[in-house]
C-alpha cells in the first residue's frame, strides 16, 4: 500500500435466513454500521458494502438467523450468562498484574507466544479495522543489538538537550516541558549508564522476548488499538506464569529514529504504538499496592 493511501477492507456482508429469524430486530439495534434495517418485519441488507465485520449481528441473533461468509459464531463456552468472570475475580487479576523487571534466562515458548498473542486480537478496534501489527524479537542477539541502538539515540538525545542550542531546537520541535523533563532525567540516565556498564540491562531488563505493536499512522485509533491488544496480551502471559513492562523508552525511539524503524521492518507510514518486554519473573510479589483513586469529573 503506498503511504498515504487508505487501504480498503474487503468485508463480506451478513446474509439473513427469513425462516429462522424471528424479527426480535436486535440485529439492527446492535449494527454500528447501518448496513441492516427492518423491513416487513423482517431484518434486511441494505448497505452491503458499509459492513466493518464486526459480527455483533450474529453474536446477538438469539435463533441462528445471521450468516456472514469466513466468519463462525460460537455458542458462549461458560454454562449460564455471560460475562464469563466476576468482578471479584477480575479486580484481583488487575491488581495482580505488575510491571516486571526482572527475568529468568528461560525462552519462552513459541506456542505460550502465540497463546498471548492471540489474547491481543480480540481486543476492540476503531471501526473493527484489526490493524494491529506485531514485532516480536525472540533472539538474544537481536534484542541486544535494538537495546544498543536505542540507547545510542537516547545518548544522542541527552547530548544535544545539555547544549543551549540544543535545548532551544528540542523546545521547538517536542516542546518545553520535554526538555525539561529530559534535563530533570539527565542525572538518573548518568546511573543507569554506569549501571549497563556494569552488564546490567536497565532498558529491556534481560527480557528474553521484546514485542512491539505498530499500525497505520494516519489511523487516529491506532494508538487505542495497539495499547489495548498489548495490555490484553500481559493480561494473559500474567495468568500464564510470565510478566511483562511496558517500553515507553522504545516506542520513541522507533517513532524518532528511522534507522531503528527500517531495522525492525516497520513500514514508513506505520507509527510504534506500544512495546514491551516479556518473560519469566525470578521473584514473586506477595502483596498487593495501591494506587491513587480515579481523577473524576462528574457532571
């Protein structure tokens, strides 16, 4: 696809079954698109081509009635009404989840990486575009040569942030509160450096698996898109034994440096919108923390 240019979706519509449906008309309430209308009580397709795919039509069809080519409705797996969990049980793996830094050398296997993987696609999507693409570095000789080109940007960076000049470009092009915060992190990015010095990795954490999240950068839900598949995607690798720490260090690299992006094959109209490393945690975390109660408005 060239840069620029909208990728158009080849999307089957759905197709009713007349002597099933019942014409309770929750297919037409629940159509985000207005490609289903009640005619002669009865749901009919009307706008085809407006269909995002969604499914919603036939996930809601109590009697079986909706019919959509490549796509396969599954009954509810858990006996009783949805949702499948309660809320105890989900507030308790919420809070359970930490941001992991530190990692046994043990891989993790392919197929537990396409089980976390798969959680990710069914996270919702701007209009269902499903157009969250993955990088997924498995190769310790990988992962190092992105930590060592990350970190060379980011030396780079600090470099140019303690000069007058410098400081007077980045204001211009990131904005003051940038700088600020680079110059403010100037004497923690000073430890960290002699701290990699000492072999220790204070970026990916030894992490033995980086993944990065990445989608069309005209698209403004791409950076909803990739941050709920992602987080969806530690979700399931923290009730699969692993843990995992959000990148927000790479995900500005790879914005920012061509180089990084043409090394991880990233296409040129894509932005990074979410990375993180994953693995085995070496250590258990026996209690829970707190956190600061949500910053409401209510009107």
């Amino acid at each position: 696809m060239e840069e620029g240019k909208l990728m158009k979706r080849e999307v089957n519509p759905p197709r009713v079954i007349e002597n099933k449906c019942i014409g309770c008309e929750q297919c037409v309430a629940v159509c985000p698109s207005f490609v289903l209308e009640m005619a002669d009580e009865k749901p009919k397709v009307l706008r085809g081509e407006w269909c995002i795919g969604c499914g919603h039509c036939g996930a809601v069809c109590p009697s079986e009635a909706i019919l959509q080519t490549g796509m396969n409705f599954e009954i509810h797996p858990r006996k009783g009404e949805a949702p499948a969990t309660s809320p105890e049980v989900l507030d308790l793996l919420i809070r359970e989840r930490r941001s992991v830094r530190n990692y046994t050398a043990d891989p993790v296997p392919e197929q537990i990486l396409k089980k976390i993987l798969d959680a990710g696609r069914y996270g919702p999507t701007g209009t269902n575009s499903q157009n969250v693409h993955y990088v997924v570095l498995t190769s310790p000789d990988q992962i190092e040569k992105l930590r060592k080109m990350t970190i060379r940007f980011y030396e780079k960076l600090f470099s140019r942030a303690r000069g007058w000049f410098g400081s007077l470009f980045l204001s211009l092009v990131a904005g003051k509160k940038t700088v600020e915060y680079l110059h403010e992190s100037l004497p923690k990015m000073m430890v960290a450096r002699k701290a990699m010095n000492r072999g220790q990795d204070r970026l990916f954490y030894h992490a033995p698996v980086v993944i990065i999240a990445h989608a069309e950068s005209w698209d403004t839900s791409s950076s909803f898109n990739c941050s709920v598949a992602l987080y969806n995607c530690s979700l399931m690798a923290h009730t699969l034994g692993l843990g995992c720490c959000f990148n927000g260090f790479l995900v500005n690299a790879v914005n920012h440096s061509r180089k990084i992006k043409r090394w991880l094959s990233i296409p040129a109209d894509h932005r990074c919108c979410s990375a993180m490393g994953l693995g085995y945690p070496n250590m258990k975390y026996p209690r829970l923390v707190p956190r600061h109660l949500p910053k409401v408005k209510w009107r």
